[in-house]
C-alpha cells in the first residue's frame, strides 16, 4: 500500500515567520511530487510541483525534493495570516493516473 | 474563462436514494476524476476516466457509478449502496496522460452531500 505522510498539525506560526511543512512517502520509484493548499470549505489549489531533487522556488514558497530519504518539505517565507489552509502533499508513483496519493494534509495557522 | 463546474454545490439526500453529481469541464483536458473528502482525511479516489468511454475505479469506488459519454462531463452517482455517502466530493482534471503536467490537477469547487 503506497503511503503518503503528514503531520496533522495545527502547526501554529507568528506572522512573517517561515513554515515548513513536511511529507514522506513509501513508494521509492514515486516520480512526482505536488503541493495543493485547501482553504476550509474549499477546493485544493496547486501551488508547488517539485519532480527533481533539490529545492524549486516561486516567490514566498520553496518546495524541497529528497529522493534518497523520500522526503519533500514546503517552505513559506515571511508567513502571512492569509496562508492559514490546510497543506496537501501529492506523489505521483507512474503509470495510471490512479497512482497519484495524497496525504491527509497539515493545516497552518499564520497568528498575526 | 476555463474550469470545472460542480453541481449541486450542496445536496441533502434520504437513505436509500441515489444521487448524481454532476462535473463539467471547458478545459479540453482529457483526463477526469472524482474523489471524496472526510473530515481530517485526504482526498481518496473514487473513479477516473483517462479517454471517453472509458473509466477506472479507484480505493473507494464500492457504492459508486460513473459515466464517460462526453469528454467535457464525468458525472458520478452515489447509490444507496454506499454505506456513508456523507462528505465532500470533488471533480478534478488533468491534460493528456503521459504528457507533460500530466498529474496536474485542477479541481472543481465541490459538492457537499449530507445524507439525512
């Protein structure tokens, strides 16, 4: 059974600190990598895709990939009261369409 | 503007009734999936349709049906089967299988059911 892990949380922030959000997978051959944000009551929203070890950065947001330890993070710099969501991880294993797993989520809260 | 419409947004449905929920998309994205929210939990795929006429299940798809006539609608109906049909149901859809992004998502607004 693939399995994609994230702390719950709450995991709780001051604002314009940084946060990072954790996700590891069991699969070893996983070959992409995404991070969604759900707003409550919402439908998740692509925010990061990572399918390369290293990190991969887009303004406030640095995705993490290591695949050796199958591991990826998100980091969010300079945290604002506005990133209070709940963070998903989705891996990608190949194959069908089907293989795309998602993590049950860690939700932020960016304190003001 | 392209994107994907669900509806009802919410739907209250009696035990013992079947439900569908519809998911139309205008992005020409061939692939579509439905998956279910609960709670504290992720999202757990139900079904999803790679090409017209076509579709597979899921982890989840005891209690459900769907259907692929058309490439922009991929409706699923919550039979009476599903033994807690209550949560949040979410259409999503990507481009072409294999192509580049293919495993990007874009997901529709949601349909809440509540089984009374």
């Amino acid at each position: 059974q693939k399995e994609v892990e994230q702390n719950s949380g709450p995991l709780s922030v001051p604002e314009g600190a940084i946060a990072s959000l954790n996700c590891t997978y069991s699969d070893r051959v996983s070959q992409s990598f995404f991070w969604y944000r759900q707003y409550s009551g919402k439908s998740p929203e692509l925010i990061m895709s990572i399918y390369s070890n290293g990190d991969k950065e887009d303004g406030r947001f640095t995705a993490q990939l290591n695949k050796a330890s199958q591991y990826v993070s998100l980091l969010i710099r300079d945290s604002q009261p506005s990133d209070s969501a709940t963070y998903l991880c989705a891996v990608y294993s190949g194959g069908s369409q089907g293989n795309l797993i998602f993590g049950k989520g860690t939700k932020l809260s960016v304190k003001p | 503007d392209g994107g994907i419409t669900q509806s009802p947004k919410y739907l209250f449905r009696k035990e013992g009734q079947n439900v569908t929920l519809s998911c139309e998309q205008n992005l020409n994205h061939d692939a579509m999936y439905w998956y279910r929210q609960d709670p504290g939990q992720g999202l757990r795929l139900i079904y999803y349709s790679q090409i017209v006429n076509d579709f597979q299940k899921g982890d989840i798809a005891e209690g459900y049906s769907v259907s692929r006539e058309k490439k922009e609608s991929f409706p699923l109906t919550v039979t009476s089967a599903q033994k807690n049909p209550t949560a949040f149901y979410l259409c999503a859809s990507s481009i072409r299988t294999g192509a580049s992004g293919a495993n990007v998502l874009t997901f529709g607004a949601g349909s809440r059911l509540t089984v009374l």
